[in-house]
C-alpha cells in the first residue's frame, strides 16, 4: 500500500473551477487549474516540457504556457483539441474585435441556412433554433476569419446551450416535455454575448507565454520518438466512458454542427467507443499486479461481463503509461490526478493500482496527495448499473500520483 497524503490545500474551496480562457466552453471532468499550477510550480524545471496524454480541453496545455513552458497535448476528441487550440492561442485582441464586429453583421444580414445532417435534429432542437444555427452556421463556412476557430468553439457552445438536453448531464438526455415548451430560441443573444464575454477574458487573462500543441492521437498506441518531455500532468478517464463519464456524448452536439469546419474533425470512429476499454490484444503484464487482479476477481463473483470490461480499461490504461514512460526524460516526473470509482459495490483503488504499474516499469515513488473534490466537472450522482432510478454518489476524493524516474 502506498502511503496517501492528505492536502486540504488543494481542495481548492472556494475556487471556481470555470475560470478564464476555461469559460469558452466547459468540459467533463476537467483538471482544476489551480491544481496544474500547483504541480508545474512544485515540479517542473527551467526549460521543461510538460505533455498530458489525455489532454481534454487544454487545461494543462493552458496552464503550461501561463507559467512560462511548452506543452504538448494528445486527445482523440476532435472537439476537445479545437477547444485546446483556441485557449492556447495568441490573439491581436483588436483585430479579433473587429473581425467579431463583422461576423455579427453578417450573421444578421444572412437569410441563407447552412444545416447539415443529424440525427434525430427535431428531437433534440425547436425549429427555429435549428435555423438560427443553420444561419451562423453558414456565415462560418463562406467567410474564413483569421481567427476562424474562435468563432467555431463559441458556436460549438452555443450549439449546446441551446439544444433540449438536461444542464448537468453528460450524456444526452432530453428535459422534460413541460421544459420543451418554455423553451426560448436565444441563440444570437448567447452567441455574441458569450463571443464578448470571451473577448474580455482573452485580452486580460491568463496570457499564454509558451507555444502548445495539441495532438490528435490515441495515446494507447506507441508515441512518436521525436515528442520529448520532462514532466506529465493528466487526468486519465476513471473507467470505460458508458459506466463514466461520456465524454463524446457530452461534446455531440457541438460537434454535430461543427465537425467539417473543424480542423481535428472528419475521423470515423465515435469518441466514446475509441476510448479506452476497447476490447482487444490483453497485454499479460497486468496479470503480476495483484491489487488489480484481486479486485477483479471479487467483481467477477458478481459480474463476469463487467470484471472484463474492468479488465479491458485497464489494459488500455497500462499501454497509455508504458508509452508514456518511454519518452519521458531522463530526470523525469509523472502526476496522474485519479480517483477511486466503484463497480459492483466494490471500490476499485486506481491510485495504488497507478503506482503498482509506474513502480513495475521502474519509477521512484514519491507522493499520493489526496485532495477533495468540491468543484470538478461531475455529476453528484451517477447511474454504474445503467438501471433506471439506481442511482449512487459519485467519488469525493481524488488522488495525485508522482513518481519520477531514478
């Protein structure tokens, strides 16, 4: 067992989580950026270069070039990595005013619909809302901005906020019928009012200093050797994205409008079913690691389907860190922020499970802070049975798992 050290420091309370260059468009689960800048300072060295396998939306990416380093990031949602890009990048704030002025005139004037395909679109959107994003929409495909992706994710936003899914949720859930008809088409509104917003956070705030570079890749596959790093900081997915977090449902409807004028988009897979769990070659290295394969056991008594899909994630889970490992620098560090899920009752220790698999591949273990979850991106409760009215809490705590090379 791996000594646990509790932080209350790093609980973070009563500091908002959505915060800065993060407002343009929330994700599941995200790092908090306190948390980031913490490890960066306690860390990172002059001239270090920080990599996060499972990038998401750019958190650590952002914070990374706020404190003066550069970040290298990899996600397989293309969504996420648009996000990523636009909070990284640099902006002439004045002449993104101007192209913002001009992009709002010619929303306004345009009476021409760009809607493309999408399943079940009447379900999941009034009419008149489908038009009014169908007209923003179509001024994005003909008019080419130099800051093209700053309007794209705001849009991919506003795509979300006023679709007929529940607040709260990440996966797609209609609100109620009462909900439907009160619903008020305020797309342009809440477009150029969040595209303001934004405007004055970016020419303020969180300044980033170093170049990112994010990634399309799938880190469970083998890492290019030309991408060198020195410290990663990542927030791995806790289990497989149907009994956890759907981090493609929750990004859908964004991407929905959005995927052919996004530079990451036009990939054939569905986000959630390329996430890790993927049934496939098991590496059977993992059968030495005892605390994984005694959980898995007890779940399989219970559940023989869901011990395999345990299994499954975590072989995919182990192939991400090997990978990483290998192109990590000689005086390297990594912190993997987890937490400990349940399955069937049992909680599943994905700290120790973590450091076993770092400490088998040859790393100095030195701390597991503990820290509490106040503000992360997560529902209070979740459904891990996928039964209807079961419902439990979700975790409380998070764990941050530093070893380093020796």
């Amino acid at each position: 067992m791996f000594k646990r050290t509790p932080q209350k420091e790093l609980s973070f309370a009563g500091e908002k989580l959505i915060r800065g260059r993060h407002k343009i468009h929330p994700y599941p689960a995200m790092l908090h950026p306190l948390l980031v800048d913490y490890l960066i300072k306690k860390y990172a060295e002059e001239d270090d270069v920080i990599f996060d396998p499972f990038c998401g939306s750019g958190v650590t990416l952002l914070q990374s070039s706020i404190n003066g380093y550069e970040s290298i990031g990899f996600d397989i949602n293309p969504l996420a990595l648009l996000i990523a890009k636009v909070k990284t990048n640099k902006y002439d704030i004045n002449e993104l005013k101007k192209e913002c002025e001009e992009f709002k005139k010619s929303v306004l004037s345009n009476k021409k619909f760009d809607i493309p395909t999408i399943h079940n679109i009447n379900y999941w959107y009034a009419k008149d809302v489908i038009e009014d994003l169908g007209r923003i929409r179509a001024v994005l495909k003909n008019k080419k901005y130099k800051y093209q992706d700053f309007f794209i994710v705001n849009f991919a936003y506003i795509c979300r906020k006023q679709s007929l899914t529940r607040n709260g949720e990440f996966k797609r859930y209609r609100v109620k019928e009462d909900k439907v008809k009160k619903f008020e088409n305020k797309v342009f509104e809440k477009m150029f009012d969040h595209i303001d917003a934004m405007i004055d956070v970016f020419s303020k705030l969180d300044i980033p200093r170093k170049e990112a570079r994010s990634i399309l890749a799938n880190s469970e596959k083998k890492i290019s050797p030309k991408i060198k790093y020195d410290l990663v900081i990542t927030s791995p997915p806790y289990g497989d994205s149907r009994t956890t977090v759907a981090y493609g449902q929750y990004t859908s409807f964004g991407s929905d409008w959005t995927d052919d004028l996004n530079s990451y988009g036009g990939n054939d897979y569905k986000v959630d079913k390329e996430s890790i769990g993927k049934v496939g070659l098991l590496n059977t290295e993992l059968l030495k690691y005892k605390i994984l394969t005694n959980i898995l056991k007890k779940i399989r008594k219970i559940d023989a389907k869901r011990s395999e899909e345990v299994l499954y994630f975590y072989n995919g889970y182990y192939n991400v860190i090997k990978n990483a490992m290998n192109n990590l620098g000689k005086k390297g560090r990594v912190c993997f922020v987890v937490g400990n899920r349940t399955v069937k009752g049992y909680q599943i220790p994905m700290d120790q499970i973590t450091a076993s698999f770092f400490e088998g591949l040859g790393l100095q273990f030195e701390h597991i802070f503990v820290r509490d979850i106040l503000n992360k991106i997560m529902p209070s409760q979740n459904s891990p049975s996928n039964k209807i009215g079961v419902k439990l809490q979700t975790m409380l705590k998070e764990y941050i798992v530093v070893f380093r090379k020796k």
